[in-house]
C-alpha cells in the first residue's frame, strides 16, 4: 500500500466521498485536496495526467467547460490546462494519488488497485 496519497476532493461530490471513505477505509489517511479551494498549478495538472496516462480533454468534464465558456475544441493542451487551473470545476473528480500512481475515482473502487 502506498503510504503517500492525496485525493483532489470535492466534498458535494457523493463519488469523491464514496472515494475519499473508501481510502479511509483501508486504514489510510490521505492528503485531501479541496480542488476547488486549491486548485493545482498546470504543472501539478500536468503531472497527474502522466501518471494517468490521460491528456486534459479525458478529464474534462464537458457540461462545466460549457457552462464556463471553455471551448475544448479550439484550444490546444497547455491553454485547456490554463482553463482548468482557472476554473477548477471542470476537472473530473476525484482523483486520488499514490506515489507515483494516480486513478480516476470513478467509480471509487478503480482507486484500489494503486492503493
């Protein structure tokens, strides 16, 4: 199990809770991150999405994008990276963090496997 591990969590979000108890659940106390109080910079974004092995439009949550007037399409990585930064609420959540693993917390169980 990894000892370090964060979660980017919005506490609205049943499935970032579901998450967030879920890794509670296995004895481990992680770094909660409140994204949207704290978003990360676009290089912390930027390495999150390595260890995804996911680029910024996969965690891109398109209903939000709209609503904050982010046109996906027309922009290129590092200015949907900016955006995220700038308007977190579009960033898929949670995302969980461990070592140098990192998984998309939905559902909350695919975070096991790198717990």
């Amino acid at each position: 199990m990894a000892d370090d591990v964060t979660i980017y969590h919005n506490p609205r979000c049943s499935k970032s809770r579901e998450t967030l108890a879920l890794i509670e659940g296995k004895g481990l106390q992680p770094r909660v991150v409140d994204y949207l109080r704290q978003p990360p910079s676009a290089a912390e974004l930027e390495r999150i999405l390595a260890l995804l092995g996911k680029g910024p439009r996969d965690i891109l949550r398109r209903k939000e994008a709209a609503e904050a007037g982010i046109d996906a399409a027309a922009l290129d990585d590092a200015a949907l990276l900016a955006a995220m930064v700038a308007h977190p609420a579009v960033i898929e959540r949670p995302i969980v963090v461990a070592g140098e693993r990192a998984a998309l917390g939905r559902p909350p169980e695919s975070v096991l496997d790198i717990l």
